[in-house]
C-alpha cells in the first residue's frame, strides 16, 4: 500500500472537511471526506488498465452540502422510508420529520450525512469516521455513538463497516448512498446485472414496502441470471410504474457474508461484486 493522502476539501460551519485518499500497489484509489463520512471517489482499471473513477459525485464541497441524491453518503440511522413518519418501538410511539410526502427518508435532514465525523483512526488501508448522535435528534430515541470503517485492501477491495453504540432501544440500519457507472460516464442502462434474490417485497405507490415478498421467476425484477438493468424497465409491470423503475428490496438468498449482486460496465469492461451479510439489497 501507498501512503496515504490528505487534505482539506472545504468547509462546513467554520470547521474544516478533510478528504483521505488511500491507494494500493495496483493503482486502485479510494477516497473519502469527513462530512457524512463521504465516499468522493472509488478508481479502479478497465480491461484497457486504463484507472477510472466509477463513484458518482462532485468536485467542489459545496454541491454535497444538501444533494438530495446524497452521493456516497452514510446513511442512517435509518435507510429508506419510515411510514407515516413516526413507528412505536417499547410502547410508546416516536414522530420523525416527514421529508418525503408524510413519511421520513433516509433520517430526515438530521441524518448522518449531513454530520461531521471526526476521524478516529487512519492507515495506508483504512480509515475509520466517527461521530455522536444525542437522544431525541429527528426524533429517535438514544444517545448513539457511530463509527464508520472504509478500507481498501491490496486487490483493490472496498470495504465498509458500521458500529453503532445506544443506551437504549432505537432503529439502525445504515447503508451508504454511493451510484456506480462501471463506464465511469454515460448511461447505465446497458450495465449487466446479477442480483442472488429469489424474492422481492412489494412496494406500495408511495415507495414502502408491503412486507409482501414476491417470487421474481417470470417477472422483470428477475436478475437471477445476468440481464441489462435497463432491459425490462420501461414494461407495462404494475410494480415498476409505481415508482419509475427500479426502487425495490430484494432478498438476497442465504445467510452470512455471501455474492449479493455482480454488475459489469457494458464498455469499460469493470466487474463489481458486491458481499454483503445484510438480509437484503435495494435496487
């Protein structure tokens, strides 16, 4: 491994935003910046071995500061939509911000991707981001201690990892908000895709889930052998003109650390496999 790189990248309510770019010995390149404990870039070799970055983003700070498609972000405490903007957790019913018609996504605008972490600890490998969260913030329950781990090792593997510590019951479950374009631009719709999922949950118009799971055989969310993403999306599906496409839970077979999904840049040639020991992944 390299040394690694950093340097301030701007700056957020008079306090410095630090950027740390860790590189391996085969060329591949991850960086990251302490707001929202940020992926910025993620370079990898197309089968020319020419280097590309493959992350979507931008390259001042100040675009990041309340995009709403939130590139390469941590999410959390709580990814996705909560109904209503409010759930009953030990008896007593919690309200949150309701940011998205009337339910809440991605945590509101309290969420940790607009947070400041800190930085604990940095290697030339890794780098783990830190920060707090009091009781009551966008009204869920517990005083939270989050740390965000990213590392890259010498294959050029991107690693995350996420500890949460609560004094008391509350909702986590964080994910990072990173797109892929495996052509480092352009579309991609012609991008191949490989999901391991027998099932998918029903969505309802607003974008929740039912709690439904649906057998994916015979249907456009079956990407069980490797398809187009864009292949199917614009059919007559009820499930895809609810929400324009694709935004849908698949359950990933099995259990423990296991292959999710593989996507392949129709031109640039890059494979992404993606391990995850989550029950399931969002399309």
């Amino acid at each position: 491994m390299k040394q690694y790189q950093e340097s301030v990248f701007g700056k957020w309510q008079n306090q410095e935003v630090r950027a740390y770019r860790l590189e391996n010995d085969k060329g591949y390149q991850l960086s990251v910046m302490t707001y929202g404990a940020t992926i910025l870039e993620y370079v990898t070799p197309d089968k020319e071995d020419q280097f590309t970055n493959i992350i979507l983003g931008f390259d001042r700070f100040e675009d990041y500061v309340g995009n709403s498609p939130k590139y390469g972000a941590s999410i959390g405490p709580v990814a996705g939509r909560i109904a209503g903007a409010s759930f009953e957790l030990n008896g007593e019913t919690y309200h949150l911000e309701a940011n998205n018609g009337t339910n809440c996504n991605h945590s509101g605008s309290t969420g940790w991707d607009s947070a400041l972490f800190s930085v604990e600890s940095v290697t030339d490998q890794e780098i783990t981001l830190y920060t707090e969260r009091a009781d009551g913030t966008g009204g869920f329950p517990g005083n939270l201690k989050i740390w965000v781990t990213y590392g890259l090792t010498e294959d050029g593997e991107l690693e995350i990892a996420y500890r949460v510590e609560t004094d008391q019951d509350t909702l986590v479950n964080p994910t990072n908000h990173s797109y892929f374009n495996l052509n480092g631009g352009g579309t991609a719709m012609a991008h191949t895709l490989t999901l391991a999922a027998g099932t998918y949950l029903e969505t309802s118009p607003g974008c929740l889930p039912t709690g439904r799971a649906l057998p994916v055989a015979g249907t456009p969310f079956d990407f069980r052998a490797a398809k187009a993403v864009g292949r199917d999306i614009d059919t007559a599906a009820e499930q895809l003109r609810l929400v324009n496409g694709y935004d849908h839970h698949f359950c990933v077979d099995g259990a423990g650390l296991r292959r999710a999904a593989v996507l392949r840049g129709d031109s640039s040639g890059i494979a992404m496999t993606m391990d995850t020991t989550s029950p399931g992944v969002q399309l």
